[in-house]
C-alpha cells in the first residue's frame, strides 16, 4: 500500500508528469480563468492549480495540486488535513491518469501546427496560444452530465444545478485552508433514483437523463470511450437518453479529446468561426475543414478557447464547446 499524506507533512506524495512538447501550462491555467462550466471549483494561482477529483475504483476525494515544472509539470497528491489517504499502487496510478488526461499532456500538437501555416487568419490564435494542450472537464461522465443540464438552461443555472449534484453527491476536501469540491463519479450517482434526482434539480426530465447518464458510464470501460472507434463511441454516447448529435460531438471532444470528425459547419460555432474568417460560402468552409482534417477539434477549439480568454466569449445558453 502507498500512503499519500497531506500536503503539509513530510510524506507528501509528489510526482513528475511529462508533457508531449510545446506545452505551455500557463496556457492552461488561463483557459480555466475563462471555462464557466468549472469557474470557482480549483484554485488557479501563478503557475499552479489545485482541485478534487472523484475517481472510480478509488473509493475517496482526492485531491491535487499540479504545478508548471520544466518538460510537463508536478502533481502533488493531498489528504485532509491531519490524515492519511492510503491508494493502492493502481489507485494512485488511475489518479494520476485522469490528471495526465484531464490535461491533455499526450496531445500532439505538431499536425495542427503544420495544417496552420499559411492560414493568415488563424496565425493570431496560434500565437497567442501556441503550446496549450486542451483542459478537458474532468472526466467524460462530468462531461455528460454537463452537457444534459446546460440543454436549453442558460449557463448559470446549469452551474446551479451541477453545484446541487456535487454538494449532494461529490466529495469535499480541505486543501491549503480552502475546500475544494469534487463532482461524483458515476458510482457515486449509481443508486440515484430519478425520484430523488428530480427533488434535487427541480426537473424531471434532466433528473431522468442524469440517471441514464449515469447508467451509461457506471456499466463502459473508459478505455473503449477514449480509444475504440470514432463512430462506435459516437453511436454509444447517442444511444444513451437525451444525448443528442450536439451533446455527443461536445462530450467526444471536450471530455474524451477525440478530435477527429468534429463538423465546424454545426450552426453554433459557425458565427465563431466567421468571426475569425469572415463570412463563409459554404465552398471556403469546406476547405478550412479539409486543410485542418482530423486536427478541426483542435482548430475549432483554439478558436473558441481564444475567443473566451480574451473576454468576447458568446453569454447565454450553452453554445461553444468552449464555455459548453
């Protein structure tokens, strides 16, 4: 057994995690400045990020603090102050997967930047990005249950109602004299009843999909989610209650990273695009998306990402796989 101490003991458990280069952390940190569906659930300071998980097979809050270190960064595992959270060897490593994961530390950058010469538009969000990897929400299933509350709900009372299913059934943690709140697992949701769900939320509908969501998840292999086959997992997600075309291509690449086959034409990120480009004929959108490939997740989410740290992100109901 390992034993992970709190922070503040000599024991701290701290690990290095290599970033496939670029890699420009601060990039990240200022992404989550800007990322509504997850404002005030980490502590981002110079250079550091602090957050819960709830990971499956665990068993308990864990939290982390992942700091910029030279080739990726740092992850500092916590316990609540004046306690022990002891992992076994495979919990510890499954923790620090999701942080791998989480950050996007094995994306490789390289294709989208070579696809990107030459496209003058572009070139601005390049450079004012140029090493970030994609933060995703923390794990696929947040990212279902995310996308079912945002559907037709403006952000903020989504925010609301996902900060009744955390504080119901996440975990909490008291990190460096804050707490810090993680959102469920599936496993934690799994004896749920919609009954229940729907006291919770004050909407039916959504409690049902919650539970669906929940079914899902708790009973797939993540595995198959981030590496079987592009249409496979996509008919998996779209088979589950009140996860659509959108919400499935939102789930496939801001909580899974699947990049592929994202379409850029779909009427809510159309205005993005356009707003970087110009007007689009439909034969100059086709080009950009041949030019970009299975890099269009990527370019499509620099776009966004660009457009919502530099303040000009769409408010309203849930629209951009940026602020989505």
């Amino acid at each position: 057994m390992l034993v992970v101490m709190n922070s503040d003991d000599k024991h701290e458990d701290r690990s290095f995690l290599a970033a496939r280069q670029p890699f420009d952390f601060t990039r990240s940190l200022a992404f989550l400045g800007a990322f509504a569906p997850m404002a005030g659930e980490q502590r981002l300071g110079a250079g550091s990020l602090t957050k819960a998980l709830r990971e499956a097979g665990v068993g308990a809050t864990v939290a982390f603090t992942v700091r910029a270190a030279p080739g990726g960064v740092t992850c500092q595992l916590h316990a609540a102050p004046g306690t022990t959270l002891t992992l076994t060897p495979e919990q510890r490593a499954r923790v620090l997967d999701r942080v791998r994961f989480f950050l996007s530390l094995d994306d490789d950058l390289g294709p989208l930047y070579a696809r990107a010469v030459g496209d003058a538009a572009f070139a601005p969000v390049l450079r004012a990005l140029y090493g970030f990897h994609q933060v995703k929400l923390t794990t696929p299933f947040e990212n279902a249950c995310w996308a079912v509350l945002g559907q037709r709900c403006p952000i903020p009372v989504a925010r609301r109602l996902k900060d009744r299913l955390t504080a119901a059934y996440g975990g909490a943690l008291l990190v460096q004299g804050q707490t810090r709140r993680a959102f469920p697992c599936a496993e934690d949701l799994a004896e749920v009843d919609v009954a229940t769900l729907t006291g919770l939320l004050g909407h039916h509908l959504k409690a049902q999909r919650i539970a669906a969501v929940t079914r899902a998840f708790a009973g797939v292999d993540e595995a198959f989610l981030r590496h079987g086959a592009f249409d496979e997992v996509e008919r998996w997600l779209r088979d589950i209650d009140g996860i659509g075309p959108w919400s499935a291509a939102f789930v496939m690449l801001r909580g899974l990273g699947r990049m592929e086959h994202i379409a850029s034409a779909e009427a809510q990120l159309l205005p993005h695009l356009e707003a970087r480009y110009g007007a689009l004929t439909r034969p100059q959108l086709r080009a950009l998306e041949q030019r970009y490939g299975d890099q269009r997740g990527y370019w499509v989410l620099y776009v966004r990402a660009a457009e919502a740290m530099a303040g000009t992100g769409a408010a309203g109901p849930v629209a951009s796989m940026a602020q989505a």
